[in-house]
C-alpha cells in the first residue's frame, strides 16, 4: 500500500477530529482508525503539533523559510562595502 503524506493542514484537521472523538468517549485505537492513521502516527503527530493553531502554524512556515533562506547566504569572503 502507497504511503500517505499530509500536509500540516491536514495533519491539524485529523488531530482535530481525533481530539473530537476522543473528547466524546472513544478509546485512541477507534478514533484513529475512524480517521484513517495509525496509533503511532497519532501519537507523532500530537508530539509535533500538539496545542498548535493555524496562526501559529504559519509562523511556524514562515519561520522554517527564513532560516532556509539564511542557511544559502555565503559567510565570510566577499565584503559588502
């Protein structure tokens, strides 16, 4: 079977329906299973995105980009003047 990959969004909407279910009694392993992952990918994905927002996420983005960004920019050698 083809792996998945979800984007960020998606990974904050299946937590979010997982958060749902289990608020309303379900056990872990059927609200996963209800949302198509697995136990151990819930649990990663809660790890990394747990009490994140969608206004935090976008800084977040914003925030990988630039230090993306200054990680290509050569130190040293050449002077700006």
């Amino acid at each position: 079977m083809a792996r998945k990959r979800y984007s960020d969004e998606d990974v904050l909407r299946l937590l979010h329906k997982i958060e749902l279910n289990l608020a309303s009694g379900q056990e872990v392993a059927s609200a996963c299973r209800s949302a198509g992952i697995s136990d151990a990918t819930y649990y990663k994905s809660r790890k990394r995105f747990g009490g994140v927002g969608k206004s935090r996420l976008l800084e977040l983005k914003a925030l990988e980009k630039e230090n993306e960004r200054l990680k290509k920019i050569p130190l040293g050698g050449a002077s700006l003047a």
